[in-house]
C-alpha cells in the first residue's frame, strides 16, 4: 500500500479531520472526510526525502536518476522499513544493495548535484559529511552531521535543491 511521506503537516491536518469527525454529530461531521482526503493529498504530494540514513540498520536510501529510492544496506531490511520507504515514492518494492555501509567511506551523488558523504575513516569533501565514526573529526565547506547526531537520532532525512544547502530531518529515536 502505497502512503506517501507522512509529514507532520499531513499528521496534523489529518487528526485535525478526525476530531472533527469524532466532536460533530450533525451533518457538519462529513467535513471531517474532506479534511482527512487533504491530508491524504499532501502525504503523496509532499517532498520526498533525497537521502535517507538509518544508522541502526546500517541502511541508506538514496533518490537515483529517475526519482526512484535506490536502497544500500549491510543486512536486508526489515520488510515494514522497506516498504514504508518504498510507499514514500510510491514504489510497489525496492530491492536493497547488501554491501558494508558503515565500516567504509561512501560518497554518494543525487540527481541535483548535491554530494553526501558516509565519513567512517577519512574525511572526504562533499555538500553534507555524515561523520559515522567517533574518532573522527572532519571540516569542510559544506554542512556536517556529527556522530553524536547520528547516535541520537534514529534517522537522518535529507531534502536537496539545487543551488541551496540541504536541509535535515531528524526522526527521534525511541527510548
């Protein structure tokens, strides 16, 4: 099933429609649908992550060429991350690349252009460093995640346009 990115103006809106189906016991209730389909709307036409990183599940997903999720992990994914990554695109499945993720250096290119580097034993120049390793400490012109982000967070969502920086997500991680 398909879901789109659920964001949190789409989550918003959405319980917005359903409390207002929940409080309303007159024909004002059916409003309530209507807000619900807007949410639904956004979900699927709200921007998509170009990178996604998962230090967890040593996994990344990476927007290719044709506006598709390419996703590199160490192991196999779980079937659910899969597909809710897969349904943001609006993939029926995404194969997954079993490869070392977080042991090696890794530089990845979006279709805008934009650089994102996995930095493990060197520090290698790009748009956004993503530092996975404790002992390392990198500079440079471009935007960097330090490793202690990548602890906290469970996620990493990054959004690129050309010409502007990238701009980060992070999905708390639960406790």
């Amino acid at each position: 099933m398909v879901t789109g990115n659920i964001s949190s103006a789409s989550l918003l809106v959405f319980t917005f429609g359903f409390f207002w189906i929940c409080i309303w016991q007159t024909v004002w209730r059916f409003f309530g649908v209507l807000i619900i389909f807007i949410a639904l709307i956004i979900m699927f036409l709200g921007e998509k992550p170009d990178f996604i990183y998962d230090h967890n599940l040593k996994a990344v997903g990476v927007r290719n060429s044709n506006q598709e999720l390419e996703i590199h992990a160490e192991h196999i994914l779980p079937i659910f991350t899969a597909d809710y990554w897969a349904s943001w695109y609006g993939q029926p499945s995404i194969e997954t690349v079993v490869e070392k993720i977080t042991a090696y250096d890794r530089l990845f290119i979006l279709p805008s252009g934009k650089t994102i580097s996995l930095n493990y034993w060197k520090c290698l120049d790009s748009d956004v460093q993503i530092i996975t390793s404790s002992r390392l400490q990198c500079s440079g012109h471009g935007q960097i995640i330090h490793n202690n982000e990548v602890w906290i967070y469970k996620q990493i969502l990054l959004y690129c346009n050309k010409g502007k920086q990238c701009r980060v997500e992070y999905a708390p991680r639960k406790n």
